[in-house]
C-alpha cells in the first residue's frame, strides 16, 4: 500500500505536505525574481532616458 504523505510539515495545527510547500518555495522565488527583475528594468530604463534628455 503506498502512503501519499510520509510526513509533513507543521506550522502550528496546520500540517502542510512537502510538495505544498515545494510548490509555494518555488512560486516565490520565481515572484521575488520577477519583481527584481522589472524593478531593475525600470531604474535602467529611467537613467538611460535622463542621459538623452541632457
């Protein structure tokens, strides 16, 4: 017989599978990053057009 969930992760009386919390871990990586990313686009693209104002 196979067991789905070995174990789990406790966050009080909540228990969350490691593949949730896999899932959440790389869903959050990958905003942080995204944001980061735009974020640095923006402040590159904001200097780059006050060069070509002067």
């Amino acid at each position: 017989m196979m067991y789905p969930c070995l174990f789990s992760v406790s966050f009080g009386e909540l228990d969350v599978s490691p593949v949730t919390l896999a899932f959440l871990l790389i869903l959050t990586i990958f905003v942080f990053s995204a944001v980061g990313l735009s974020s640095f686009n923006l402040v590159q693209s904001a200097m780059d057009d006050d060069d070509d104002e002067s």
